[in-house]
C-alpha cells in the first residue's frame, strides 16, 4: 500500500462510512493434510455507481475490484 496524505486518508475514511462496509470474512481452505482450516482476513466493500470513486479506491488501497452490471428497466 502506498503511503496516504492526511487528506486521501480523510477521503477514504468518508467514502467507506458513506457507501462501504468493512468486515471481516472467512474461507475454509483445504490443506495437504485431511483437514479443514478456516482462514480469516479483512474486507472492504465498497458500492458505487460512479467509476471514478473505486478506481482511486484500488489504486491508493490495493486488492481486486470486481464490477457487477445491473440490468436496465
């Protein structure tokens, strides 16, 4: 992660209180051995219309972004 401004923090702190959601989530993954591990890791989520918003999202924060369309009418 690159290091933010005072200002980008701010920024970013408004935009997950306003259209985000943080979490934390979990998977069962499954190692050589016959067992199961559950494997915990945080998540931001964040909905928006507006492209622009979750492009400086992963640019300045990392991680995937994943666009789903909704269908129109």
């Amino acid at each position: 992660m690159k290091k933010l401004t005072e200002t980008e923090k701010a920024y970013i702190a408004g935009i997950i209180d306003g259209e985000g959601c943080l979490s934390i989530n979990h998977r069962k993954s499954r190692p050589p051995i016959r067992s199961y591990r559950t494997e915990y890791y945080p998540c931001i989520t964040v909905a928006s219309t507006t492209f622009i918003i979750t492009d400086f999202l992963q640019k300045k924060l990392g991680g995937s972004l994943h666009i789903i369309k909704t269908p129109k009418g």
